[in-house]
C-alpha cells in the first residue's frame, strides 16, 4: 500500500480495506471542517463514508478526484479506500501532544 498523504492537518492514509466494524455514515463530501477558520477539506463529489466504534473516519475514493481547502492548494487522491487521521504536534515546553487545527 502506499504511503499517507497530508492535506494541511488531515491524513489520508491509504488502507487495503474497510474494517468489518465500520457502519455507514452516509455519503459526504466534507472530509474534515476545519476549527479555527470554518474552512473545510471537501472532495468535488460526495464519498460513501464509514466509521467504527473507536470513531476513527473511512472513506472509498471511487476515482481519481482533488480533495481542495481554502488555505491549501488541491491535492489529487487516487481511487481506493483511506483512513482519514489528523496531523499532531508535541509541544516539548508543555510536555504534551496535540492535533493540529486548521
């Protein structure tokens, strides 16, 4: 499988397949909005996208589509399914991790 992808503080991590454990969400197109600002990661068209009882984010890319942000530049997804994480930052001062927000 090849390796993850960020778009600003979002992983796209490519996975061989949906877990068994993951329910539908529905179809979206906003993969993650962004806290500080209200922009939003968002693909041109809506994803069957799943999630399972830990919380953690699936999504089937059913063809070669840019995920686009207002801050970032777009970026191309190949077809396949992916993992949606979040990018984080440890703070050596305060001794602590934390995600990073857009």
């Amino acid at each position: 499988m090849s390796k993850w992808q960020q778009h600003g503080d979002v992983q796209l991590i490519p996975i061989d397949v949906i877990p068994d454990d993951a329910k539908s969400i529905g179809t979206r197109s906003v993969v993650q909005e962004g806290e500080m600002t209200g922009h939003a990661h968002r693909l041109p068209m809506g994803v069957p996208m799943f999630q399972n009882p830990a919380g953690d984010v699936f999504m089937d890319i059913p063809r070669r589509i840019d995920i686009s942000h207002e801050e970032h530049k777009p970026q191309l997804l190949k077809p396949g399914f992916y993992k949606i994480g979040r990018v984080v930052e440890y703070d050596y001062d305060r001794q602590e991790q934390r995600a990073v927000a857009d």
